[in-house]
C-alpha cells in the first residue's frame, strides 16, 4: 500500500497559501496542474488531440489526464522527505469522473493511493472567485464540485477540514499548526 506517513493534502489552497507554507517550514509541495495545462493549449493552438484534453472541451479526458498527472505526483512525493502538499489530488479527478461517467474508481484506486488522513478543502468564496480564461466554470458548479470532493473524501476515510475564508496567511498558519511537530 502506498502511503505518505509524513504528507498531507490541500485542495485549492491557492499558490500563494502553498508558497507561504513552503517558505517557512520548506515543505514540499506539488502544483496544481490543470490550469497550467490550459494556459499551455491556448498558447500553443490549434493542435486538437492537446486541446480536446481541455474541460471545457472534453471534460473526462481532462480528468483522466489530471488523474494520472496526479498519481504520477504521488508516486514521485515518496521519495521526498518532510510534509509535501498537493492543490489537487487523484480523488478530485476520480471523483469528476465518476460524475461524468458513471464508472466507480474511487473506492478501487483508493485502496493503493492514499495521502497522509487530514485533506484541506477550500470553499467556493464568492467575493474572490472569479472565471478566466483557464476557469470557464461559474460559481454554481464550483460548488457542486466541492459538495462531491466532502462527499468522496469523507467516504474514503479521510479528516476533511474546512479552511476558513481568510487571507493567504492565516491559511497557511492554521495548515501549519495542525501538523506535528510544527506548534
């Protein structure tokens, strides 16, 4: 079994939370990917095999790649030592997949990835959120995506804490001080 004794996960804690936590107890941490691979597409044009893995045009070939970029992140965090943190995981493109599709991987997958047990979700925050050219989505379906997210973590066992909508470094302070060691 794949396990992290000594990591942890956020989700969309944002660079800034991470770049906080990574500069001031040189934790590990893992980018998100997905918005990076849109701005890549759109700069680089009209190669449809590379754009069709866009969400907004082809939502489960995204996921399927955020997937396996994901795991591949994983599986590459274990040789790092100290805490490393993720923006996003496996289980958040597992868990579009199973909505998009119908195919039940979580609960499979689950058994051989896992990440440390305490997982830090970010809320939707209206006054902040807002769409560009690498989020199309609006706030309707970031919030349905984070009902899913509690929703999966929690059956797969994890501690869901919920991040306040606070600034950045406040975020990083009570991701900190939940960690062993680290008070």
């Amino acid at each position: 079994m794949l396990s992290l004794s000594h990591g942890t996960f956020h989700r969309d804690l944002g660079v800034f939370v991470r770049r906080q936590v990574h500069s001031r107890r040189g934790a590990s941490s893992s980018r998100s990917r997905g918005r990076g691979r849109a701005r890549q597409a759109d700069r680089q044009g009209g190669d449809e095999r590379r754009r069709s893995a866009l969400p907004w045009a082809d939502e489960v070939a995204f996921a399927r790649r955020a997937m396996a970029l994901a795991l591949s992140d994983l599986r590459s965090a274990t040789a790092l030592d100290g805490w490393v943190f993720f923006d996003r995981s496996w289980i958040d493109a597992a868990s579009a997949l199973e909505h998009l599709t119908g195919e039940q991987i979580l609960m499979r997958i689950a058994r051989v990835h896992r990440y440390h047990r305490r997982v830090f979700l970010a809320p939707p925050w209206p006054e902040i959120y807002v769409t560009d050219a690498e989020r199309h989505h609006g706030l309707d379906v970031a919030a349905r995506e984070y009902s899913r997210l509690v929703e999966a973590y929690s059956t797969l066992g994890y501690e869901v804490q919920v991040l306040p909508q606070v600034g950045v470094s406040l975020r990083a302070d009570l991701v900190l001080s939940t960690l062993p060691g680290q008070q």
